[in-house]
C-alpha cells in the first residue's frame, strides 16, 4: 500500500490551484448571485485543457490519468471554484464526451469529442425523468425505430447544461418489456426538431449550473445517433458512476480545503473578547472537524481513481461508501464553517454559505444516499 | 499510489492467524471473564506464540516506523479477534518493546529487547502520573546515588502491569525524560490491584508505585529531550487504539450482519428491513472510512512525512468515534441479544469509548489539529 501522489501529479494540481484562483475564482461570486453560468470561466477551463483533461491528444485532450483528473477537480474546489461550474464540467467532461468517447463510433468520437475537449461546445447528459431518478428501469422516454431514424418521446428531468447544451446523451427505452436491457443512449444535437428546454430550474446552490428540464416531442434522430449498441444503454450510465463516485466527488474535498483555508484565516483575524477566536477551543474543534473529515473523504475518492487507473471494473461497494460518506458526513463541516463565520458566515461575502449550498447536493445528485445504503447494503 | 497489500504483508497477516486456531480462539474467549493468573497465563501463551511467529520484532522503536503500515494489516486482524489481547500484545512489543529499542543501551536493554521480540517477556510502561496531592514532593523523588537511580514514583493505568515481567518506568528529571527498568517483584516496586474498568474486561491494568526503588547501573537510561521520547510513545499509542477501533468496528458488523440476516421478524430476516439494512450501510462507511484513515495515517508515519502527526491524530479521533457510533448502532441491531452481558457487541460498546480517552484524547486531538490547520491553512 502507497498512498504517494507523483511529483507530476502534484505539480500539475498545484498549476490547476493557481489557475482557478486566478482566473474563475474572482468571478464566482458574481455569477453564483446572478445564477448564471460563467461562460467566460468555461472558456478559460477549456483553455487550460480541464474540460478534455483525460481524452488522448489528438481528440485535444492531454492524455491524463484518472488520478491526475480528480486532482484537477479537486484543485478546482480548492481554488474556490463554486460547486455550479465543477458540476458543470463534470456533466460535460466525464457524463457525456467520456460516454461518447467510450461508446461511440470513430466517426461520432471524431465529430464531438474535440469540440467538448476544447470548451466549444457544451455536453449533457439525461438519463433522470419527473417519474424515474434511481430506478432508472422505470423510465418512460421511448425511441422508436422509424425507417433510418429514431424518433424520441418523452422527458428528462433535473438536466445538468440542459440549457446550454449543444449535445445531449440521451438514454431512452427502445425495449420496454426488457427492463434495464431495454434502455439505449443516443446523442441528439441542440437545434433537432422535438428537442427542447422545456424549463430552467432554481435551485438552493449550484446556482451558475444551469438546471433543465428536456422535452423529447416526436423529435427525429438519424439512427447513427444510436451510441453503441442497442440495449446497453444502462450499461453505459453505470460506467459512468466511476467518474461520478471519483472527479465529480472530488470538487467537494476541495471545497473543504476552500472551507479550511477560509475559517482559519477568519479565525486568526476575527477577535472577540479581545483575542482572536482561533484561541478559543470551539472554534478549534470546528477546524480539526473540517479537516477530519477532508482526510477521511480523500482516501476513500482516490482509492476509486486508484481502482480505474488500474483498470480495474469498479467496486460499486466501495464507490458506494465513498458517495455515501461525502453526501451525508460532509453536512456537519460545511455547516460548521457557516457557524464558526458567524453572521459573515450567513451573508455571501465570504462564500462559505454558498459552500455550504452547493454542498447539498452531494447526498441527493447521482444517487441519493438512501439508495447508497441499499446498494452497500445490498452488496456488503 | 497503491492501495493493495504487498505479498509480505500478506504474508504477516497470514502468519499471524495461523496463531488463531480453532482451540486458541476457545482459549481467548477465557481472557474476557480471567482473573488476573487466567490473563496472565492466556496473554503468555499468544505472546510466545505470536513471538514465533515474528510478530512482536516488526515496527519496533523510532527506527521501526517504516514498518508501521507493513504491521496494520495483521495488527486490525488481531484486533477484530480480541481486543484486549491485542492491546497487550502491543503495549508489550511496540510501547515497551519500541522504548527498549528506541532509547535505551546496553546489553541488559538488548538482552530484554530481544526476549521481548521472541515473545518470552511481557512488558508495560508507566507513563501517566497519578494525580498528585499536597505530599507530592515526597511521592515523585529521583536521586543518583553514585552509579544507582534511587526513585519514588506512583503511576496510574500501567496497561499490563499486574501481568508484566518488566515495566519501563517514565520520570521526569532535570526537565527531561528519565527511562528505568524495574521487574514486578522488585524491592520497593509495589503494583497495585487490578483495576475494574468500564471496557477490556481482559487486559490486566493497574497503578504502580515506587518507594525509595534502587535501580541498578545499566537499568535507566536519561534524561533525553523529552519531546522526543513523549512523541514515540504517544504516537505508538495512538496507532495502536486507531488500529484497535477499527478492529472493533469489523467484528461488530461481521457480529450484526451474520444477526441481522438469521434474526427473523415479520416473517423475514431484519436484514429485509430498511432501519436495519441502513444501519449496517452506515456503519460499514464508517468503518471503510476509518480504515483508509488510518492506513493512510500509518503510510506517513512510514514515510516520515510532515503531516503524520496531524494524519494520525484526525484518524484516531475518526477511528475511535466511529467505533462509538458503530457498536452503539450494532447494539440497536441486536437489541436485548446484544444487552446481555459477555457478548460481543455489549463488550464492544463498553470497550469502544476506552479509545476516544486513552492515548490522545479526543479531545486534546482535535487542538493538536486545529493548530496545525491554523498553520497550514490560515
């Protein structure tokens, strides 16, 4: 057992920190209060190469290691970098491109993957419906064949980019009596008759993510929209659960790290009573909490990055304690930060209120932590 | 990064169960309810045994905390068979042993390293003051009469004590840390009765007094800075109870699992039933979590990293309130089953809180922690 980063591994965390700090940071708070998704920062992400960090080369991505990405993503929360536009990135990068680049034919692989490397186009996902979130079997999209197309009804729900997407991954029922079997992925282009965004959703945080519902009304694919083969779409959305149990986890170590890093100079400067509150053994405890939890957190993310970069098929069991640990355990430091903060700590100047929003959303996106105690239970 | 085990630790772990056959396992379910010749007898027979199997000789001593992660994997295993053995195990090898190791010289220290390496001596530590009173100056006295260390000292929660053949002996001299070694029997060493205790109905614990003790040249050793000598035998402790919560936290689950699916209500096992099933999900999360903590914590320790202290501190605090929350959830799994005394999950819950107040506590953890993240962070 080696639990040693490369020294490439930690320099390029170290330039990604310095990145975000920089160049998105400074403009979070202003588009979280806005609820607007920071296009400016997006371009810059693509820029930098995050969006398409883990793609070979020549599709425009870096070629990184699965490691290399949570470190990256990590960074990002670290950096101050709001849960909005890592969510963002991770529904792009790992929920759809990875599934495109994963599934796809040379010619769709070659047609969007640079495009999403690069930032210039922005990628989503649905697989959630108003009736249908972990028991994804009970979906009511249909794709029928239909000569050389595919023709789509129904709706997806909860879309991350939905709005904002110029390509979807969107998976469907082609066979309805087969269950899971009967699930296929497609990709559908913004713009294709039938596909719209029926509405935009406000939420308590990840606020500059923008939120969509997505309409399918007999809107018209060609059938080389098909990703991979008929059937295996429920496949395709459980792969994805090693990206979203590892780089989408891991902004939220980072945000604990943002948290860490805020407290403590607050703590150093902020005096009461005529002494700075980190004297005082209440405010201590709240920082070795934060930071107790951050260390527990962050074995558990990289030992699921660990497990890919091996090629390893994934532990659902142990990608199941790490979502379940981060979504239920990370209530109390966040909360704790707002505490410490006091009144600062409730007003937005500080950002650790909205830390402590967006950080709501680790037991509830992905798989609810209920449904993780099913699984680990389930599988233990 | 590599989160599997290597074949030689592999190999330890494997070592070290072959020593828990069948008709050992029924021996060290006498350990719990012994009186202190029962514990004496059941600890000595595990400690030669265990001895033999080059348990006792590994991670010994500030030179051996390379080997602290190579240990964790055998260590957890012994700690989820019994808990109270394995304390003693490593108070004996690592605190004992690693003090004799570490700081002393000389052939009779080698002598007694070497003994306690090949499992023929058990060994304790008396560490912890006992609370002083008024007399306090007569009580706590060390002179060096010619080549002799003439001493008086009491001590308190000396873990083995009532059991050991040696007991290194802590004192403060000249602002700095003094070691002697005293044997149980020795003129003016009186150990006092065993202690009843609240949790580790096996481990053998007790006070220790010194009067006016003369400890012969070549048996103490000092003074040495005593930040240094503080650090090792806080450090050795604080793995030990991490290593020991999270071993308490793998029997109680495997305990509450094996329950909850052959315990039936309503017609099917509990384990059908979401309050139940749910309960197992979050304890093993605790569980997973603490583990990798403290593994973690001992792979930094190994590498002499900077962050070791801090590591080992927020997975003692971890790992120790995590086996609180475990075997309380376990014991409302069981229920009455679980209520009645001498079983394992009753056991666990009196034994889990030792942890969170041995050691580092809790409390004084979490603002070793916090000053770090202050430093760090701020």
């Amino acid at each position: 057992m080696d639990f040693e980063l490369t020294p490439e591994q930690l320099l390029f965390k170290e330039q990604v920190l310095k990145f975000a700090k920089k160049e998105i940071a400074p403009r979070v708070q202003e588009h979280d209060l806005r609820e607007q998704f920071d296009w400016e920062s997006w371009k810059k992400l693509g820029e930098f190469g995050i969006l398409g960090l883990h793609f070979p080369e020549e599709l425009g991505g870096s070629g990184a290691d699965v490691m290399t990405s949570v470190l990256a993503a990590e960074a990002l929360g670290e950096a101050g970098v709001d849960g909005g536009l890592t969510l963002s990135y991770g529904a792009h990068t790992y929920l759809c491109a990875d599934t495109i680049f994963r599934h796809g034919s040379d010619e769709q692989i070659h047609t969007y993957i640079p495009k999403l490397a690069s930032g210039e186009w922005v990628g989503c996902m649905g697989l959630t419906e108003p009736g249908a979130g972990s028991d994804v079997a009970s979906m009511r999209t249909r794709a029928v064949r239909s000569g050389d197309h595919w023709v789509l009804n129904g709706s997806k729900m909860f879309i991350t980019n939905g709005a904002i997407a110029d390509v979807a991954v969107i998976y469907a029922k082609t066979d309805p009596s087969s269950g899971h079997a009967g699930i296929s992925a497609f990709i559908v282009e913004k713009g294709t008759p039938g596909f719209s965004v029926s509405r935009s959703l406000h939420k308590m945080g990840v606020r500059t993510s923008p939120t969509s519902e997505l309409v399918f009304e007999d809107c018209q694919i060609s059938y080389q929209n098909l990703l991979g083969i008929e059937g295996n779409g429920f496949m395709m959305a459980m792969q994805t659960v090693e990206w979203d149990r590892s780089a989408l986890l891991a902004p939220f170590l980072g945000a604990v790290s943002f948290l860490l890093a805020r407290c403590s100079r607050y703590a150093k400067q902020r005096e009461q009573f005529g002494r700075p509150i980190a004297y005082f053994q209440a405010v201590k405890h709240k920082l070795a909490d934060m930071k107790i939890f951050l260390e527990a957190a962050r074995s558990l993310v990289y030992r699921i990055a660990w497990c890919k970069d091996q090629g390893r098929p994934l532990n659902h069991l142990e990608a199941a304690v790490a979502k379940l640990f981060i979504g239920d355990w990370s209530l109390s430091p966040t909360n704790d930060a707002v505490v410490l903060m006091g009144g600062y700590g409730y007003c937005q100047e500080y950002d650790v209120e909205r830390v402590f929003r967006d950080s709501r959303l680790a037991p509830i996106g992905g798989g609810t932590s209920d449904v993780q105690k099913v699984l680990i239970s389930r599988l233990m | 990064m590599n989160f599997d085990w290597c074949s030689e630790d592999h190999e330890l772990k494997k070592r070290v169960l072959n020593v828990f056959h069948a008709d050992a396992l029924g021996e060290l379910e006498r350990l719990e309810s012994g009186d202190s010749a029962a514990v004496r007898h059941i600890t000595r027979v595990f400690v030669e045994n265990l001895g033999q199997a080059d348990y006792l000789c590994i991670g010994v001593g500030p030179e051996g905390a390379g080997q602290t992660l190579h240990l964790l994997a055998a260590q957890e295993e012994v700690a989820g068979i019994s808990r109270s053995l394995f304390i003693s195990l490593e108070v004996t090898a690592r605190l004992f042993g690693g003090l004799v190791r570490g700081f002393l010289n000389g052939k009779a220290v080698l002598d007694i390293a070497q003994s306690v390496a090949d499992g023929s001596v058990v060994g304790a530590v008396g560490f912890t003051e006992a609370a002083t009173t008024e007399q306090g100056e007569e009580r706590y006295r060390i002179s060096r009469i010619g080549e002799k260390l003439i001493v008086s000292s009491e001590k308190d929660y000396v873990t083995n004590a009532p059991i050991a053949d040696w007991i290194a002996v802590v004192l403060d001299e000249d602002g700095g840390k003094t070691v002697c070694l005293v044997r149980p029997d020795q003129d003016g060493v009186t150990v006092g009765p065993r202690m009843q205790t609240l949790g580790y109905h096996g481990l053998a614990v007790s006070s220790l007094t010194l009067r006016s003790t003369v400890v012969p040249p070549g048996y103490f050793f000092g003074p040495f800075d005593a930040s240094a000598l503080t650090d090792f035998l806080r450090q050795t402790e604080d793995v030990i109870l991490s290593v020991a919560s999270v071993g308490l936290m793998r029997a109680v689950i495997a305990k509450s699992k094996e329950y909850a699916q052959s315990h039936r209500r309503d017609g099917k096992p509990i384990f059908a039933h979401q309050e139940i099933r749910f309960k197992l999900a979050e304890m093993l999360t605790l569980y997973q979590s603490a583990q990798l903590l403290v593994f973690r914590a001992g792979w930094m320790i190994a590498s002499g990293s900077e962050e070791r202290r801090t590591l080992l501190r927020c997975a003692k605090v971890f790992s120790s309130e995590a086996a609180e929350k475990v075997s309380g959830m376990a014991l409302q799994i069981l229920c009455g089953r679980g209520y009645v005394s001498g079983n394992l999950i009753e056991r666990a819950y009196r034994d889990a809180k030792y942890a969170t107040i041995a050691g580092t506590t809790s409390e004084r953890a979490r603002m070793g922690i916090a000053e770090d993240v202050l430093t760090r962070y701020g």
